[in-house]
C-alpha cells in the first residue's frame, strides 16, 4: 500500500464540522486503499490554538494521528496591529465599477511586506515548527501530501515540502485575507487541487490564474442516517410552534446581529410563534429572546431528527466554500435560506432549486412566508436530495482522490 499524509490544523472526534471533518471523513474513506497518516497539532479550539490533546502518535478510526504541539497560542492583538499596519482589510473590497475604483483611491491598498505578512500568519496560528521540521525530515516516506485549508500555518510553511507529489485541498471562500499576497504562491505550487465547488474554483482562478493546475471539483460526501431512530424534538426541548434551524459554529462571521435582527423583526411583523433554533458551539453572545433558542452540542441522531423537523435549515454565513450543513439538509429533503453574498451558498440554490437567498430583510420575510404557508414544501425538498445525490457520493470522490494520488503524484 502506498502511503499519504493528511496535514491539517487541527484533527478529532471532538471536531464536528468544517474543513476538520471533511478532512476526518475523506481519510477514512481512503483507508482500504492506502495507509493513512495525519499530520496535525494538539489544538482543538481555534480562537487560542492551545495545546489539549497529548504529543505524540494515537489511533483514530483505525488512522495513525501524529500529534504536535503549538509553540505559541493566537496573538489576536498582534494579528490586529499588522492589519492597521499595512491596510490588509482594505485589500479586497467586493465592490465593482465606480465604487471599487473610489474605494481603493480612499483607502488605498495593502502595504505590507512579505515578513510582516508572515508575521501575521505565525500570530495566526497555529504555529507548530515541530510539524514543519517532521514533514520536511521524513516526506520520502509518503507518496502524496494532501494539504487541507489554505489559511493557516501548516500549509503556509508545509506546502513547498514536495510540490510534485502534493494535493491541495484549499476550502477557499472570498474574503479580505485569501488576497494577501502571501498566498499567490500558496495556490501556484502544489501538483493538483482538489475544489469544493464551480464557484471556488472560479474564485482562485480569477485571483491567482493557476488554471494550468491539474485540479477537479471533488466536494464532500454526505453521510446521513440510514435508519434514523425518531426524537420528538419539541418534545424533548419544549419546543413550541414550528422553527428553523442553524448548525455549525456560532460567531459572529458565521451569523450575524443582522441575522439575528432580521429574525427578530420578523416575529414582531407576524406575531408569529417561529423559533430560532441553533446547535453548535458558540463563541460569540446570543441575545436573550424567548424565540431564540441554544442547544449547544448535540448527538448525530439529535442533530438529524432536529433537521427532519424544522422548516428550513437557515445558513447565513457569507464565507463558505461548501457548506456540509447544506447538503445534509438537502439530503434530508429540508429547504434552506442562505445569503446572497456567499456565491457558494447562492450556486447550491440557484443549481437545486431547493431553498432561498436573501439579502435585504423583505427577501429573509419572503422566504419564511412561504415556507410557513407550505410546510411540507415536498417539491424543494425532493430538488435538494435529487442534486446532493447527483454530486456528493463519497464513491465519486475517491475515485477523484484515488486518480490524483495513483497517476499524478510523482512521488
């Protein structure tokens, strides 16, 4: 069996969402196939990097771990200074014609150099010299390095280890940072990257012009119950009327006060009995109204019966480059709402015809009132499940992974 490795911040059972879990799932479905071995630090929360689980080697799901530790936990306040510093927010204002052109003249454009950038990178996190110096000390021992999420410090400094014989899984999405220049030679030096999505692909393309890349759009499986054991959720939760749903990390990037607000403003409008339901771990504050309501974390099978049950998965963030939450939902035959402002988001509606996006509070009203006056809402549902199917089966994905691995690598 060949052998490759999986470099990525952060890795566990504990870790139930985003890049951490699409990474997780993808190398267990590469076991039969080859000996698979993680690369990745002690940290389990990404606002400190801290170290939690022990150094060294573990087992999980039958897949060797190789643990090291964080030299430094997040700097927030030096990652600030360097922004101000160098105007690096201003970078990349999503604004078109006179706008964009106004807005960069006001503000000008980012000023930084290249150790300042990389300063900012190491205050990011999570900073692990110790991984690095591994990788670079025993690379011969693997046939492929599949690095995952582009952002963070093990990419950055891992990424040039073998170029040849590298798989980049980006999980890029349009905001500020991807436009630090950094990180033009962070998406024009491995031999293949492995998408998410149309339009992430054509997002790193426009900003980097690496079309010449061998790259595919791969995506992520949906693993949903087979038979799922029923929950009366309302009942378990006194839960009373009908809600909509949030899944995933509570922040305030991935939902806003205006969200919030919007909901809010809603139920005042209707006088409608509507819940805002949210599962997750939460890191910012949630405001106090007797129709928002926090689970925190719960099982698979809670989660999935919450999902069966709610009128609408509601997703706002901005910044997406795939959204697992959302294909669950379409796998559960449940519509969405998303933003407009995740192009991401708006492809997976506009190609499924399986939910809405607002991004004005008529459109978030809009959406709610017909979902409410047609609760069954089967027809969005069925359009969901049927484009879920069609292009996020784990059989697909390997095969792509598989491909990339046994005939592009050059290891």
């Amino acid at each position: 069996m060949k052998k490759i490795a999986f470099i990525i911040q952060r890795y566990g059972l504990e870790i139930n969402g985003g890049a951490e879990l699409h990474c997780r799932q993808l190398a267990e479905k590469l076991v039969p196939y080859y000996e698979v071995e993680v690369l990745t630090t002690c940290a389990i929360d990404y606002l400190d990097w801290a170290d939690h689980y022990p150094e060294g080697i573990s087992k999980i799901n039958g897949i060797t771990v190789r643990r090291f530790k964080v030299s430094q936990v997040r700097n927030g306040n030096k990652m600030s200074l360097i922004e101000r510093k160098t105007n690096m927010r201003n970078e990349a204002p999503r604004r078109k014609g006179l706008k964009k052109i106004f807005y960069n003249l006001l503000l000008g454009k980012c000023k930084g150099t290249t150790k300042e950038y990389t300063s900012w990178i190491m205050a990011q996190g999570p900073t692990t010299p110790a991984l690095i110096e591994y990788l670079k000390k025993n690379e011969e021992e693997y046939s492929s390095l599949i690095f995952f999420t582009y952002l963070y410090y093990p990419t950055v400094f891992g990424i040039n280890t073998n170029p040849a014989k590298t798989i980049f899984v980006p999980t890029a999405h349009d905001d500020w940072c991807i436009r630090i220049p950094l990180f033009k030679n962070i998406f024009n030096t491995p031999a293949c990257i492995m998408y998410n999505t149309e339009s992430e692909q054509r997002m790193v393309n426009r900003l980097f012009g690496n079309e010449s890349i061998y790259s595919e759009i791969a995506g992520v499986g949906v693993d949903v119950p087979g038979q799922l054991k029923p929950i009366n959720v309302k009942q378990k939760w006194k839960l009373t009327g009908d809600y909509i749903l949030y899944i995933g990390r509570i922040d305030i990037i991935k939902i806003s006060d205006e969200d919030f607000d919007f909901f809010l403003r809603y139920n005042r409008e209707t006088k409608k009995d509507l819940k805002l339901v949210l599962i997750g771990n939460a890191y910012r504050k949630i405001p106090k109204n007797k129709n928002i309501i926090y689970l925190g974390f719960v099982s698979d099978e809670e989660k999935f019966n919450l999902l069966q049950q709610c009128i609408a998965l509601f997703q706002p963030s901005k910044y997406e480059s795939l959204s697992m939450v959302v294909l669950e939902a379409f796998m559960m035959k449940r519509p969405v709402i998303v933003h407009a402002d995740c192009e991401v988001m708006k492809d997976h509606v506009d190609l499924s015809g399986g939910g809405f996006y607002f991004r004005e509070y008529h459109e978030f009203k809009n959406a709610l009132q017909q979902l409410i006056n047609d609760k069954d809402n089967k027809e969005m549902g069925e359009k969901g499940k049927a484009y879920a199917e069609s292009r996020y089966q784990w059989t697909n994905i390997v095969e792509k992974f598989r491909y990339a691995i046994d005939y592009k690598m050059k290891a």
